[in-house]
C-alpha cells in the first residue's frame, strides 16, 4: 500500500529534502505533489486527495491552518498530516499543536524524529484512524488561545483523541510506555505517551509538578506534603511517595512562595501543606 503524500512548503530546498529524506526511508510513500501556498495548496489536495500531507506553517499568502479550516468548512479532511515548524512560530500556534495532540517538527530536520513521526503517521493510515477530533481542538485552541490554559488533547491506545479538562486532573502516573490520568472524579484514562512528554509541557504551562519520575501531582489537590516522610496527601485521600529529588523540588517550590503565586490560589494554607 502507497501513501499517497503532498508536501505543503514555500522553501524549495527544504521541499527537496524533505522528499529525499521520506524516499531514502520510507518504501510506502509516494510523494503525488508539492505546493508553496494557500492557494496551491488547497487546489492541490482537493484535485488529488492524499492519504497524508506534511505543512510547513508560514506558507505564500497565509498559513497550513487557512488550508485546514477551508477544507474543514468544505467537507472535512481525510487525509492525515503534522506539521513543520520554526523558531518564528509563536508559542501559542506551537502550543495549540501539541495540546491538540497533533505531531510537529522542528526545523531544521532531524532524520530519526522525522522517521519516527512518520511512522506514527503510517500506522494511523493502516488502521483508519480519524484525525478530525484533533484537527477540530487545533482549530479551536488557535482561535481561543485562552483555552490553553484549561484542557490538552489526550491520544489514547486505540487512536481515540480524549479531551482533557486540566483542573479535573488530580494526578498522573507512569504506566510503562503509556501515562495514566487520574481525574477529581475518581475516573482515570490511560494517554499513549509517556509521562515524559506530559512532564514537559504541564510542569512548565501548568500547575503541575513532578514528585517522582513516575508521578506529577496538581498543586491544586496538594492537601500536605512531609518532607521528612517524603509523603505527598492529596485532598482526596490518596497518598504518594515522592522520590529524592522530588522532594527538593517540591519543598523548595512550597517554600519559596510570592504574592504572584497567592494570587493565583497555589497555595493558600502554605504553613498546612508543607509539614516541617
């Protein structure tokens, strides 16, 4: 089976590359075109109707994304896709991207995470997997950046994208290769990334922090934490064991409280949660 694959890029050299790259180490992919812009771009994937593209974002006259809310408005996108991205890009439009769930890659390339995405790509074609509730979170978050700080897309084992509500998020756990959920509800959903990649982005964007290699804690639930114990007491009972170094963190983050950080309600009883 061919993957039949059009390249949205208004940089010819990087086109060229990028073609050389995907043909060097994917047999399945077929590149049926190439376009520079808006208006070529969507010509082009509605005359030949690929099974994936791959958009750079700041394309001739506009964005991947002007192409992606057209065809949407349209009659929906079959096709699977990720994206490209650049230091230019701002730091909403790459948040809105990796929030939703959706795959990108940074300029200039890298072979073995392009092959690796790629691959996630490829696999999701073989199972028929949509990419529409993606592309819908994608398109709502760049509309409504304030929705960033509320709700990520979580990807599932079986391809299903969850949408997530931040603040009903107790805690995570790792689950080898896969990362559990644990909601206010008593709920849990198991993501299929690891609790690294989830590190990353909610302990710098959000009110999370990591005890332990395998746990990340929502301040907001934090009931008390004993440094001497290492116990970390969430409000609704459940109780966690932070590592070493998540210790440190965490006390040094207790104790090295501001009025910035009052304010946005992390940690009203301070002297309660952090048991000396």
């Amino acid at each position: 089976m061919k993957i039949r694959t059009i390249l949205v890029e208004d940089n010819p050299k990087i086109r060229e590359s990028l073609g050389i790259l995907l043909k060097s180490n994917f047999d399945d992919i077929e590149i049926i075109g190439e376009a520079e812009g808006v208006e070529d771009g969507e010509e082009i994937i509605k005359s030949l109707e690929p099974d994936f593209v791959i958009f750079d974002i700041d394309i001739i006259n506009g964005t991947s994304f002007d192409i992606l809310t057209n065809l949407k408005s349209k009659g929906g996108v079959a096709f699977k896709f990720i994206f490209l991205t650049a230091h230019s890009n701002t730091e909403n439009t790459i948040k809105a991207i990796k929030y939703s769930a959706n795959d990108f890659l940074v300029k200039p390339l890298d072979e073995a995470m392009l092959k690796d995405s790629v691959s996630v790509i490829i696999e999701s074609i073989k199972q028929k997997q949509d990419q529409n509730h993606k592309l819908d979170l994608l398109l709502e978050l760049l509309e409504n950046p304030s929705n960033l700080n509320q709700r990520i897309g979580v990807q599932t084992a079986k391809g299903q994208i969850q949408n997530v509500i931040l603040k009903d998020v107790i805690y995570l756990k790792s689950d080898g290769i896969l990362t559990i959920f644990k909601f206010n509800n008593g709920s849990e959903l198991k993501g299929f990334k690891n609790i690294g990649f989830y590190a990353d982005n909610l302990c710098r964007d959000y009110d999370f922090i990591q005890v332990h290699q395998s746990i990340l804690v929502n301040l907001n639930y934090l009931k008390t934490f004993t440094p001497a114990t290492k116990k970390v007491l969430l409000v609704n009972g459940t109780e966690l064991e932070a590592s070493r170094n998540g210790t440190k963190v965490l006390k040094e983050y207790l104790m090295g409280f501001s009025p910035s950080r009052l304010k946005l309600g992390f940690m009203k009883d301070l002297l309660v949660k952090l048991r000396i």
